[in-house]
C-alpha cells in the first residue's frame, strides 16, 4: 500500500479500496450484533488498523533496536504484531485486578 501510494497507482488502490469497502461491511455487522463498539466509525477502525501497520514498517528501522534484544531485530516484526493486536484489541490501560508490572 505504501509504494501504491507513493506512486499514485490508482489501479492497486481502486482495489484496495474494494478491500476496505468488505472490511467496513464486516465490522458494520459486528457491531450490530454487539462484538465491537458501536459508537465508533468502522472505517475509523480499518484506517486505525492500517495505519497502525503500515507505520512499523517504514519506521522500525528507526525503532528496532530498542525494541528487542535481538541486535538484528529478527524478531520485532512478530514482537511488534504481538503488542499492536494487544494495543489495538485491548487498548493501554490494565485490566481489573491487574497488578502494576514489577510488583
């Protein structure tokens, strides 16, 4: 999606867009039936999803190293995936009952 973009390739995006159409549907649906929030603008979701992806992978070079011990970063895009669907599922802040981490 990146290089479409960059290189303004109307024709990857018109399918892109096609994608994103399905995906909107989706969640539409799920929210009618009550698994997601309904208060939130699906194609604010698959843009948040997106974005969310996208941006690792054209900056991890600038965040890699302090992201994991490894010092060729093999294993950050899995540890990256991991955290965002976390983030993104769960959001920040602790569960109920959740100690502060360390104690």
């Amino acid at each position: 999606m990146g290089w479409a973009h960059l290189e303004r390739d109307t024709e990857c995006m018109g399918e892109v867009g096609l994608l994103i159409q399905h995906g909107v549907e989706r969640l539409r649906q799920a929210q009618e039936q009550g698994m997601l929030r309904a208060d939130v603008d699906p194609r604010h979701i698959i843009i948040s999803f997106v974005g969310l992806a996208t941006h690792w992978f054209t900056t991890k070079h600038e965040f890699c190293q302090p992201t994991t011990e490894d010092p060729k970063c093999m294993q950050a895009d899995a540890n990256y995936l991991d955290d965002m669907l976390r983030i993104f599922l769960d959001g920040v802040l602790p569960r109920k009952g959740e100690p502060p981490r360390g104690k």
